[in-house]
C-alpha cells in the first residue's frame, strides 16, 4: 500500500481562489414524495456518491424491499 500512499500524498495541492469560490456544500434534504416517484428515482437525484441507492436507503432506514408512497418524506443529499 505504500506506493499508493505517497501517490495519493504527493497529490495534494492548494485549491486556486476560483476553486474555492465554486465549491458549494452538499446538503441533507428532505422531499415529499410525488406519485410517480421510487426509491430508485429518488436515489438518482443523490449528489456526493456513486453508491446513489445505497445511500439513500442508509440515511433513510430503509431495507432492500422497502417503498416509499405519495406524501412520504424522505432524505437526500444534494445542493
């Protein structure tokens, strides 16, 4: 693990003023669910992870064979 270590060290550097200026926080929201809506496309409006699906059933307490119905609130992250 080491060489992976001192490539992931050496890639380090300090974020130009431009950078800073365009970063904006990822925040937790709460949604009413709509007809229409799933799990599945819920998760996709999910920012921050390539695990979409997994994080939203992780900060929503959901299991595998969980559903959300109209007028359900739920948990995403996003702007």
């Amino acid at each position: 693990l080491e060489p992976t270590a001192n490539q992931l060290r050496t890639s380090f550097r300090r974020m130009t003023s431009g950078e800073v200026q365009s970063l904006k926080p990822l925040r937790v929201r709460v949604v009413t669910v709509r007809s229409g809506d799933t799990i599945a496309t819920l998760a996709a409006r999910m920012m921050g992870t390539d695990r979409k699906l997994d994080l939203f059933r992780l900060i929503n307490a959901m299991q595998i064979t969980s559903t959300v119905r109209p007028g359900d609130k739920v948990k995403i992250i996003s702007e």
